[in-house]
C-alpha cells in the first residue's frame, strides 16, 4: 500500500524567502505526481503535475522535482508572499489504468508580511 | 472551462434523512472521483468512475452510493449517514487518454461540500 508523507507538518516563514516542501512515498512504481494547495475550508487547486518520465516541472515561482528511484519529491516556492499561505498537498498516482490516487500529510504554510 | 462545480455548498441532515450530493463538468474529462476529507487530514479516495462505469470503490459503506448517469455529471446519495460522516466531500474530475502518449491523468477539483450530519 503506497504511503506518502510530507514533512515539515507546518512551516512558517516571513514574506520574500524561498522555502523547499518535501514529499515522500513508499512505492516508486508511480504514474505521475500533483502538488496542490489548499486554502481553509475549499477545494484543491492543482498546482504543477510531473509525469514518472518527468524530472521537473516548473509554474511561475514554483518549481516541482522528482526522483522515483528515491521516492521523493520536493516543491520550491521562490519568494514567498502572505497569498502562498495554504496547506500544501502532493497526490501521487499509480501506474493503474483508473487512477488511483494517494495524498499526502499536507504541509500547512504561513508566510508572514 | 476548467471548472468542476459542486452542490451544495452546504448540507446539514439528520440521521434518518436522504440526500444528494452533486458534481458537474464540461471539460469532456470521462474519469470522476469522489473524495472524503476530515478536518485536518488529506483526502480519502471513495469512488472513481471511468466512462461512466464505477471503477474503484474503496470499501465505502453502502449509505453512500455513487451514481454517474452521463459524462457530465456525478452524483453522490446518502442515506441512513452517522455523525462520523461529517466531513468536506470533494469532487474530481481528469482526462483518460487514448493512447499512451496523451495520459496526463492531472485531477481538477471542485469547491466541496461541507456536509454536517446531526
């Protein structure tokens, strides 16, 4: 059974850094990777998605990477602004052909002005 | 249009009620899930529908049952619910792919439905 942590739990930083999420899962043989945010109480909203044969994707000031063999994934966020606070999932998919998809822990950031 | 809507936005019902929770897309994605997402916890994946035939069920109790009557649309309706189904029911929907070469699988969600059961 894929698992798929996400560490720090929370992060809080002050407007302008640049910060790194880390995700982690337990079984490699993956389809693709989503990264998305979410704000209290809403929807998800996709973010960047990397494909397996990918190595990574980038969106403005956030770039994905991944490393199948390693099982992970990091989302870099140059100079944060106070509109970046969110929680932030990655969903990994499966290679199966209706794909099933794992979420991780979230990782809830606040960007402080 | 990338847009999946949900209604409603809202629902509170008593134990004994029956309900409907509704999901709609134009985007011509032909694969739809249903996600279930406690406070403070990553969403549950409950169904997937794959060309409007129920592709995955992840062993959810039969009080919530999944219904896809056209590409568009996905319902979800709830009868008999306990307390411990409170929670934000999420919607999603992605493209399958023809051939190998087109298989993004990227997954638009909807704004949920805050359901309260009492």
């Amino acid at each position: 059974k894929q698992e798929v942590t996400q560490i720090p739990a929370a992060l809080s930083v002050p407007e302008g850094e640049n910060l790194v999420l880390n995700c982690s899962f337990t079984d490699s043989a993956i389809y693709n990777l989503q990264w998305f945010r979410q704000d209290p109480g809403k929807g998800l909203t996709s973010l960047l998605l990397i494909q397996s044969s990918q190595r990574e994707q980038t969106s403005g000031r956030l770039n994905a990477s991944l490393d199948k063999s390693s099982g992970r994934s990091t989302l870099y966020i140059a100079a944060s602004q106070p509109g970046d606070s969110a929680t932030y999932l990655c969903a990994v998919g499966d290679s199966g052909g209706y794909q099933k998809v794992t979420f991780g822990t979230g990782t809830k950031l606040q960007v402080i002005p | 249009d990338t847009e999946v809507t949900q209604t409603p936005k809202h629902l509170v019902m008593g134990m004994t009620n029956k309900k409907s929770l509704k999901c709609e897309q134009h985007m011509g994605h032909r694969a739809m899930y249903w996600y279930k997402q406690k406070a403070k916890k990553p969403p549950e994946l409950m169904f997937v529908y794959s060309y409007e035939k129920l592709s995955i069920n992840e062993s959810v109790p039969s009080r919530f049952s999944p219904e896809c009557p056209n590409s568009s649309l996905l319902n979800l309706h709830l009868h008999a619910l306990q307390p411990e189904d409170s929670a934000l029911y999420l919607c999603a929907s992605s493209q399958r792919g023809q051939g190998v070469e087109v298989r993004t699988y990227e997954q638009y969600f909807g704004p949920g439905t805050r359901l309260t059961v009492t």
